[in-house]
C-alpha cells in the first residue's frame, strides 16, 4: 500500500502489468505535467490507461493519456 504522505494517487494494477511511469514535472512540447488524474480500465480488463493532468503555457487544464504525452498527439 503506497504512503499517505505520497503527492501522486495511487494508481492501481494488476498482478503481472509493468509498472506506471510517473510522468509528473516533464515537459511534453507546451504541456507540463502536473500529477496522475484518473485510470481508465476498459471493460474486458485487457487495457488500463492512466490519464495525467496537464496544463499547457496558455493555462489550459487538462487530462491527458501517457501514451499520447509520449507520442505526441
């Protein structure tokens, strides 16, 4: 069970998936990583995507996949 004094949520998984890479602080083009903001599992279970918070140099917020912060999209 991950420390209460952890600044990121804990980030589920399931037994035998790769650890999460902790996204937070790197820079990806204009956005700026500010922590982990949700997980989403797909129904069948097969797929778990972890959502990070963002904002951009404009102030925009929002929730972005790791997947597309690392491939740029």
């Amino acid at each position: 069970m991950p420390s209460s004094d952890s600044s990121t949520p804990f980030i589920p998984r399931k037994h035998g998936q790769g650890r999460f890479k902790d996204l937070t602080g790197q820079r990806f083009g204009r956005l700026c990583v500010v922590e982990a903001s949700h997980v989403h599992v797909q129904p069948n279970g097969k797929r778990t995507v972890v959502y990070w918070l963002c904002v951009c140099t404009c102030g925009t917020v929002k929730a972005i996949s790791g997947k597309h912060l690392r491939l740029g999209r």
